[in-house]
C-alpha cells in the first residue's frame, strides 16, 4: 500500500451515487425531500464559534424553522398513529 506524499495530499474526485435499479422511487424520495426542507441550513448555524453574542433561544428558534417541514411531518405521522387504530377499535367495538 503506498502513502504517497503525505504533507500534501492530492485528492480525486468525491463519490459518486449509486446507479439505481428504481428511479422513480429514487425521483420521489428527493422530490419529497426537497418539498419538506426546500432551503439549505442557515448561515448563522453552521459556523457556532464567531457568534456569541447570540443565545440560545435565537439558535433553537432557527434551527426550529429550518426543520419546520419535519417537525410537521412528525406530527402527522403521531396523530394518525394514535388516531387510525382508535378509529378501528371504534368501528369493531361499537359497530357503528
């Protein structure tokens, strides 16, 4: 296994994707991806260690609104957790 030059580095290109046997499922997950969290991550999160004079509040308020897509997600996929089987339990007890 040779080193090369280990002070300076020479890199190739990154990795590439996978070829896929389903594209379209592939097309619909981005697509989907790219509807729930549409805008990168703000500016003033990526880099923490310049930003002092901001609190808490301020970074737990950004990061909020950039996951907004999947926290609403989330609260979906909860209420119709609990609500699809309280609705069966409904229909097979009391058959309405």
């Amino acid at each position: 296994m040779e080193l090369g030059n280990i002070s300076k580095p020479t890199y190739g290109p990154g990795p590439e994707a996978p070829g896929s046997s389903t594209p379209g499922l592939v097309a619909m997950a981005h697509g989907f991806l790219r509807l729930v969290q549409p805008n990168a991550l703000p500016a003033e999160l990526r880099s923490l260690q310049g930003h002092q004079c901001y609190t808490a509040s301020f970074f737990l308020s950004q990061l909020l609104f950039y996951e907004l897509g999947f926290l609403i997600c989330v609260a979906i996929g909860v209420f119709l957790i609990i609500l699809v089987p309280l609705v069966g339990c409904c229909f097979c007890c009391c058959r309405c």
